[in-house]
C-alpha cells in the first residue's frame, strides 16, 4: 500500500471501519465478460445489509460511466469530474487553460512537454 494511501487511511478512522464491515465476493460471470474481447464488461453490483437485517436491492451495472460502449454518453460526466478535479488544485483561469488545451487534440499533441508540464505546476 502506498504512503499516500496508508495516511488517508489513519486520518479517516470512519472509512476503515466501513472497509472492515464489507464483503467483497467475485461474481465469475462479471470476471468472464471481463476478458471476453467481444464484451469488455467492467459488470459490478453493491447490495448494502443493515444490522436489523433489512437490505437494499441489489444494484448492478455491467457497463458504467466512460465504458466505451457508454463513451458518447459519459463523455460531459468525464468531462466535468476533471474539470472539478482540477478546481481542487488550480485558480479558475489555469483550470480554463488546461481544459481547453486538453479539449484540442492537435494542441496538446503540438504543447512542448516543458510546457503542459509549466501548466501543471501551481
């Protein structure tokens, strides 16, 4: 486990004690579907249970958000997580550069590495 990791985990007590209450079981069909070429299924299901023994429904998706059988689809969400992603690092005007650099292929391929990473630094 990396460094990073390990020290979210000590300062968020509440996340390990979650982590220890779950069960993770392999579903095979999901991990065949997984290495069929045809599929490519990321397939994944949660069902919580509670301590009074009611549970939810069991929730499950076989191709989620940014999937490539979903890329049109999830393409804004994609592009929204990131441009959140970078609001937590950079000021509004720099978060605007980075994004529109990205959005033009051409451009970014074109960017000299000193450049994009320039951009990177806060």
């Amino acid at each position: 486990m990396s460094a990073n990791v390990d020290a979210f985990q000590h300062s968020k007590p509440q996340i390990v004690t979650l982590r220890n209450k779950m069960v993770v079981i392999e579903d095979k069909r999901y991990s065949a579907d997984y290495h069929d070429p045809e599929k490519r299924s990321i397939a994944n299901a949660i069902q919580v249970f509670f301590n009074d023994g009611s549970g939810t429904e069991k929730g499950e998706i076989e191709y989620p958000t940014g999937h490539r059988e979903r890329r049109k689809e999830g393409m804004s969400v994609l592009e929204e997580k990131f441009r959140q992603s970078l609001a937590t690092r950079f000021p509004p005007s720099q978060c605007q550069t980075i994004y529109d650099l990205c959005k033009d292929a051409g451009k970014l391929t074109s960017t000299p590495v000193n450049r994009l990473m320039d951009l990177l630094v806060f």
